[in-house]
C-alpha cells in the first residue's frame, strides 16, 4: 500500500492483494453489480423453519444457536469497569427467548413498539433481540437524550412499553411520567432495591427469571414492522422511520460488501444503539454473520480504544468521524501499526471524512478508513469505499451491488431531472426497492410521500459523481444539524429555548468544527426587560441542556437584538450561518424589515 504525501490533492490509496489478508467478499466491483439481485442476497440468509417467513432475531441469533455454533461468542461486553462478559450465540438465544416472553407475558404483541433507553449494556441487546422476537418493534432512544426528546419520541410512538435503567429512570422520565400517558409498561433494569422507590414500574430481571428459556418465533411476514428509528427534520416534529424485517437481507448483504465482514471477524462498531447504525452494524448485521462483536460500554477514551483494538484482537474496526479526529488529536506517537496486527478493514460514517483522516489511518493502523454514506431512512449502507478498490480520500466510495444512485436537481414541485455530467453538484437521489429501506414515517404519510420524486428517493445531501462513478459529499440540502455524528433539528433547540422566559425568538445553526463537525449554536434575541449577559448565557445553556440532554444542546448562545425572518415570519438559518462564517448573505429581498 503506498502511502500519498500529504497536501492539496490527494491521491489514490493504491491496493494490491498484499492488502487482503482474507479474499474480500467483493473482488470485481463490476461482475457483482451485473449479478446481483436481492432475491439471490436473501438466499443467503436462512428465513424461519417451515417457511413460516423471516425474522431478523432468528438470522441474527437463532440460526447460529445450534450445534457447535452455540459455544461461539457473540458479544463480548466490555464493562466501563474493566469487566468483560462473553455471550455465545447459545446464551443470546435464551436470553433474547426469555425478553420475548416476558414481553408475550404482559401482552405486548405483534407491531408494538418497545422503547429501550440504556448506554451499551448486556440488557439492550437482549431487550432489541427479544422484541424482534416476539414480532414486536424495537424503538431505541439515546441515553444522552433529555427529558424533552424522550417525551416526543415517545409520545409520537404511542409507546406502551418502556425498557430502561433505574438510573435513566430516576433522572429524565419519572419527572415526566404523568406526561407519558400512552406508556403502561416500564421494565427496569437494576437492583430490586434500587428501583422500590418507584411507582408503576417492574424489574426485568425477576421478570426474565419467572419465564422459559424456550421460545418459538411466530410467523413473520417479512414486511412485518420491526424497527423504529428516530431521525430529524429542519421543521416540525421528529420523525420516525420505520423499518421492516426484510431490512436484514440488506444489513447482512451490505457488511458483507462494504465492512468485509467474515465469519470468524472480531467486529467493533463504536456506535451506540441509540441510533441507527449501532443498531444496524452494532447489533443485527455482525451477527447475522455468526461472527464475535464487541461491545464496549465506555465512552470515547483514545488509549482505551488502543488497548481494545489490540488486546481483543479486532479484524475490522466501524467508527465515525468525530472519534477518528480525536483520535489523531493524539499525534503520531500515540499510533503504532505493529501493535494492531489483527486489524485488516477500517470503516467509517456518519460524517463527511476528510481525506487527512482517511490517511492518517494508514499511519497509525497500516491502512486507510474507507468512509461510507447512508441514513436512518436507508436502514444499510449506499455508498462506499470497499476492501478491494482504491480508496479516493474524500470520497465516499460507490454504490453497493443492487444500489442505483444519482445526481439530480430539483426543477418545480415535484420534478427533478437527472444529472449526467460528472462533478456536477446536485442531490443524491437514490432507486427505491433494497429490503431496508424505509417504509414509511410513523403517523406522517405526507411527509414520507415528499422524499419520492420523479421515481427517486432523495436523501436530503448533496453531492456530486466523479468520472468514475465515485460520490463526493457536498453539505446537506436543509438546515439539519450533525455534530459528533448525531442528526439534529434546530427547530427542536429552537422550541425548547423559546420555552426560557428571558427568550423572545431563537435561531439555531451548525458552527463548523475541526472535531464534532459542527457544533449546536443558538442565536437568541430576549424579551424586554431581560440583559444579554453572561450569566443569562450560562443560565440559557444550563436550562436547555437539562431539558435537551448533552447531545443535543447548544454549545454556544449568541445574544442579537433580533433573529432574521423572512416576511413569512421563518427563521433565516442559512442568513445566520453566512453571517457566522462570514460569507456572502445571498439574496436577503424576502428579509423581514425589522
Ligand atoms: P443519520 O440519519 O443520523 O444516520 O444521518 C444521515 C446523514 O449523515 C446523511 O444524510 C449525511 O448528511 C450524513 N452522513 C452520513 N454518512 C456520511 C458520509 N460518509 N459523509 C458525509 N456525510 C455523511
């Protein structure tokens, strides 16, 4: 592999066979995309016995529970503490047997949703496992939300059931409780004692001990709900994607593909479940291939992540963009490629990757990270830069084998025309018809009908294609906000500041970040009679980050006499950020006068 010189353009990352310590799943990028067809991708896959349909439990769990399978490790937990738990496939498939009737025992069924709020402990992978077991639909929140996500989330669920920690339960939902009326079921994990204090809840491991071991997945049809993810909008309310149990053909398909997933892998996704990809390649996906994952249940700690990657001896290594870029924030003496000789594939997502990281991965493990593109709505990976290709640093690869993808541009309400120069700038687009793909936004049709346009999905980014058909992420089409990989909503930073009683109006952008990407930044006008100090400032930061959680509060408020507007009375976002970044404002004629 040779290693490009850093500087303005960046060349190739050449690869040669000497690169594949095991024969990539995908050699002739070309031949496989010919012959690929989803129908074939799902035969690789098991389906329930006696054609009773599919499930994604039984291809992740089940179907690898038998005979000398049920002794290999499935997840190696990793505790904050220093402690490590091995779950073989054997002891995944009873525990996830006794989530499921535990959930059967207290009638939650088929296409109900089962919200679980935990950090990566041993339980939420039993509870996603379980409740796709019993046909029910796994709905994760992130444990860093605030008690205002959690409510919407929820309540736009119309969630019944509620698996979490005493801990998490103590802090952001028991103070909302009465505001949760849809929720009858809240299973705790923790001590008997430690949860005796609380009203209306049960503790899940009496629970779990009270059931069988043994549990028969009823008949799945295989666009039966099984997945509902939370993702954002510039406006309005969260929204949730739904997805169904045919989505694991792509989640298995697509780590095969463009994680070079093996059987006998040690995988690490770092994400967390809370959202989609530490569902998809953090659960589902590396065991659908039998294979050892690994679970760490620590935050972000770089000599910690060093130790792990050595001392489990991890093949193929899923990260994001933020943490590569604190990781290099360690310097080139903290990296030490001879110490990782296991590690053959570096992965990454979420974020744009700038090419500095994508080499520097060269420098501290022997190889580059190979970014790849998807979303909450795509269920699995589109875009990628596989095992067996050059790596463009700066790209984000090509589409998978059975992905069609394009460039279009919007020309009215409801057209577009397709772009076929190459480097032309446009929005992704993508063919709908891969088994993860979402189905729908729950409760929201109008708002799912609007991404179909002209026969295409259009994902909301723009991009543009090379000459060689590898895309270029451009920025997003609409205001959302990534910082640290996690999609946010101004508007839902907006609505919970507009609730401070000193705030008049907010508006909210991303800053740019050399780490997190961007960073949540506010800019509030006040109410008579309130001064823009800084006490107020720590107050206003105080206030929403109790509400919000850490992960989505702002970081930085801005006091400004007043928030730009159109005439229609809508917050000018983009107007603020030009301003920020100091860059042209752009036609400002519909700017209210103010
Ligand atoms: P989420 O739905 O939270 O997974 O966020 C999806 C969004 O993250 C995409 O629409 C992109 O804006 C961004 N994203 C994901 N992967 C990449 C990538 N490899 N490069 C640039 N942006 C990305």
């Amino acid at each position: 592999m040779t290693v490009p010189t850093l500087g303005t353009r960046w060349p190739p990352i050449a690869k040669t066979a000497r690169d594949w310590p095991v024969s990539p799943n995908l050699l002739d990028y070309r031949r496989t995309c010919a012959e690929f067809s989803w129908a074939e991708a799902q035969r690789q896959l098991d389906g329930l016995p006696d054609g009773r349909g599919l499930n994604i439990a039984h291809e992740a769990v089940d179907r690898h529970a038998t005979g000398v399978g049920r002794h290999r490790v499935a997840l190696r937990w990793l505790s904050k503490d220093g402690a490590r738990r091995d779950f073989t496939y054997g002891d995944l498939r009873e525990e996830t047997s006794r989530f499921a009737n535990v959930l059967k025992s207290l009638g939650v069924g088929k296409g109900d949703p089962v919200v679980v709020m935990a950090g990566r402990i041993p339980e939420l992978y039993i509870a996603a496992l379980g409740t796709l077991k019993n046909g029910s639909v796994f709905t994760p929140l992130f444990s860093a939300f605030g008690p205002e996500p959690i409510q919407s989330r929820i309540d736009i669920a119309r969630a019944k059931v509620l698996v979490t920690t005493d801990a998490l339960y103590r802090k952001k939902v028991e103070p909302i409780r009465a505001l949760l009326p849809s929720l009858e079921q809240v299973l705790l994990i923790g001590d008997v004692t430690s949860i005796q204090s609380f009203a209306r809840v049960r503790h899940l491991r009496t629970l779990m001990a009270a059931v069988d071991a043994r549990f028969v997945i009823p008949a799945t049809d295989p666009e039966d709900a099984a997945l509902l993810h939370f993702t954002s909008g510039t406006t309005g309310k969260p929204k949730g994607a739904l997805h169904v149990h045919h989505a694991v053909v792509a989640h298995h398909a697509t780590a095969r593909f463009a994680l070079d997933l093996h059987p006998d892998d040690v995988f690490w996704c770092t994400a967390d479940p809370g959202w989609v990809t530490g569902t998809s390649y953090g659960i589902i996906a590396p065991l659908t291939l039998g294979l050892t994952s690994i679970v760490d249940e620590a935050d972000f700690d770089a000599e910690r992540w060093y130790a792990i990657l050595a001392r489990e001896k991890v093949t193929v290594f899923y990260t994001a963009p933020t943490a590569i870029r604190m990781l290099m924030r360690g310097g080139a003496a903290a990296t030490r490629p001879q110490a990782f000789p296991s590690l053959r594939f570096l992965a990454s997502v979420g974020e744009p990757l700038n090419p500095e990281a994508v080499v520097w991965g060269v420098g501290a493990f022997g190889r580059p990270f190979h970014d790849n593109w998807w979303q909450t709505e795509t269920g699995g990976i589109m875009i990628a830069n596989f095992a067996a290709m050059d790596v463009r640093p700066g790209s984000m690869g090509r589409p998978l084998p059975g992905i069609e993808a394009a460039i279009v541009r919007r020309t009215g309400e409801g057209a577009i025309e397709v772009v076929d120069a190459p480097d032309t700038e446009g929005e992704l687009a993508l063919r709908p018809g891969w088994p993860s793909m979402f189905r729908g936004y729950l409760s929201d049709e109008a708002r799912y009908r609007q991404c179909f346009v002209g026969g295409y999905y259009l994902t909301g980014d723009l991009a543009r294609r090379d000459g060689d058909g590898y895309y270029w992420f451009v920025g997003r089409a609409d205001d959302v906000i990534k910082s640290s990989g996690h999609l946010i909503s101004p508007f839902e930073v907006e609505s919970v500041l507009l609730e401070h009683p000193s705030v008049a109006e907010a508006g909210v952008i991303g800053k740019p970040d050399p780490v997190a990407f961007e960073i949540v930044k506010a800019f509030v006008a006040l109410k008579p009679g309130f001064d823009a100090d800084e006490t107020l400032n720590r107050e206003l930061l105080g206030f929403a980050r109790v509400r919000l959680g850490a992960a989505v509060a702002p970081k930085e408020i801005e006091f400004r006499p007043s928030i730009p507007k159109n005439r229609a009375g809508k917050i000018m976002r983009r107007l603020l950020k030009a301003q920020e970044l100091g860059l042209p404002q752009g036609d400002t004629s519909t700017l209210e006068a103010s």
